[in-house]
C-alpha cells in the first residue's frame, strides 16, 4: 500500500491548512457572536477579539501557501498574481478569490472594532452588523475550500472522499471557538458589576456547549470518513489503512487527533455543561480547564491537518 515517495507538501501546507480554518473559524464565531448577542457587552468584546485573530491567522497561512508553492523563487516573487487572471470552477481559482475576498472583508471588519471606544451602537455599528452578516458564510466557504482543496484530487485516495470537507469545516468552527476561549483567558477581564459577570459567564456557557456539539460531530465525522474508506473497493480502502491500528500514521491519528484533540476535551466540557444544560444549575467555570481545552482542541485540529496532508502523500496514488 505504501509507495517511496517524496512529500512534495509540508509543514507550510499543514500549517496554511490549519491557520486558514482557525481564521475562518474565528471570523465565523465572531460574526455569529455579534449578530446573536453584540447588544451585550461581553458578546461584543468576544466579537472583537475574533475579529482581530482571524485576520492574521489567515494573512499568515496564505503566505505560507504562497512560500510552499514557490512564488519566493528568485524572479518568481509575483507569480501567485496568476491565479486571479482566470475565473473558473477549478478549487483552485475559486479559493483563491474566496482568500482575497475573506481578507479584504476581515480587515473592514476589524477595522469597525479598531477604536478604543468601539461599542454596540457607535457610529460604525451598522457597516460592523453587515460585515458580520458576510462574515458567516464567507467563513464557512474559507472552511470547507481548505478540505475541498485536498478532496478534488482523485489521483490521491486517501483525500478523494466526500467527507473532507465537512470534517475540516467542523474542525475549524471548533478550532475558532477554542482560540477564542484562550483569548478571553488571556484578557481576564475582571469586574465586581454582577451584570458583566452574568454575562461573562452566559458568553463561556455558550462557547463551551457549542464546542461541545462541535467536537461531538467532529468524531461523527471521522467515524463517516473511516467508514467511507472501508467500504469503498480500490485505492481509497486501502489508503485508509495508513491511520488504522496497525497503519504508519495510526497513533499520530488516534492519540494526537482522536483522544487528545477531540475524546479529552469533549469529556471535560461534558462535565462541565451538562449541570446547567440538564438541571438549570450554573455553569461550572473553571479557569485550569479553560486553558487545557482549547490548548488541546488546537493541537488536535493541527493533528488532523498534519495526518490527512501526510496521508495522502505516502499512500500509493492511482491513475487518473
């Protein structure tokens, strides 16, 4: 099954791969946080902060793209301007103009957010609300590109399934809400007004209850990919033998993506939701776990990428 082949892509896709669907992700949330509740304080600042991550995350995975695709070669350094001379359906084209676009939404977004007294209701709050309102879907298209990407390339089985681009587009939402998580740590906004303090801990309930839902599907749909592969005759069953318990890349994928990155983390905002999800009690907070979680769910979304890049590389490819 497994062919001598050099690895033509490296970290810098893996690490484009995986900043791209942090960003998007994080503009994703960012924008759904405002529009859900960007009338209340602490919903509008965890907005800002996704804002302000999404931005460079994404600026830097692209030039990380770019390096990986040799456009720093000695009078190559523009070649990249190519990709926006055609319009077409090839994923490549389409991602690219989806990158420019998310950029340049990203940066007027952010810049609504910019001043020291930006606020739900200031002057730039009407461009901020409909910058959120394409943030969401533009997100999402950023999201699923980065699995698409990989999934439109038949020649390579292991990536030639229907489930990828679901599976990164999970990974990503659940890879915005951790940073954001860590960020809001990092802030430590501390108040004695028990109104923000409600809020602040309404704001940590939802992030953590929809992390949760996301690492739940996340699992479903790794489950889905595994079981694609399986029962697919040819190059894709055999090319998903490369993660299985036996494979080369089997505990890269079941310790670094599975338990580490998604069982763990899973486990411990299960406890910590289903009190006030079930019973109406308060949400446990607990400032230890809200660094271990999303420090855990961002390695296990650098895992995957780095599993499925590595993957689909040494298996055997197939003929076209």
């Amino acid at each position: 099954m497994l062919g001598s082949y050099d690895l033509t892509w490296g970290m810098p896709v893996i690490g484009y791969l995986f900043l791209a669907g942090l960003g998007a992700g994080a503009l994703t949330v960012s924008a759904s946080m405002l529009l859900r509740g960007g009338l209340h304080g602490e919903y509008f600042q965890t907005a800002r902060m996704g804002s302000f991550i999404a931005l460079p995350t994404v600026g830097i995975g692209t030039a990380l793209l770019v390096f990986e695709l040799g456009s720093f070669e000695a009078g190559h350094w523009f070649r990249w301007i190519n990709l926006y001379r055609v319009i077409n359906l090839s994923p490549m084209s389409i991602g690219s103009w989806l990158l420019a676009v998310f950029l340049i939404v990203g940066l007027v977004y952010a810049y609504t957010f910019i001043s020291k007294n930006a606020a739900p209701g200031d002057s730039l709050d009407g461009l901020r609300r409909k910058m959120a309102w394409i943030s969401v879907p533009l997100g999402v298209g950023v999201a699923i590109y980065t699995g698409v990407l990989l999934g439109a390339m038949p020649s390579r089985p292991f990536w030639n399934s229907p489930i990828l681009a679901m599976l990164f587009l999970i990974s990503a939402l659940s890879s915005g809400i951790a940073i954001l998580m860590l960020a809001r740590v990092i802030m430590n906004r501390k108040t004695s007004d028990p109104a923000v303090k409600k809020s602040i801990h309404e704001c940590s309930y939802i992030l953590a209850s929809s992390d949760t839902l996301l690492l739940g599907l996340e699992l479903l749909m790794i489950f889905l990919f595994i079981m694609y592969a399986h029962l697919t005759v040819g190059g894709v069953a055999n090319a998903i033998k490369v993660i299985l318990f036996d494979g080369t890349l089997a505990a890269q994928f079941w310790v670094g993506v599975v338990i580490i990155g998604l069982v763990i983390p899973a486990m411990v905002e299960l406890y910590l939701v289903v009190p006030r999800l079930l019973y109406k009690r308060d949400y446990i907070e607990s400032p230890v776990m809200d660094i271990i979680i999303p420090i855990t769910v961002l390695f296990g979304g650098l895992m995957l990428r780095y599993v499925i890049v590595i993957a689909g590389q040494i298996t055997y490819p197939v003929g076209l």
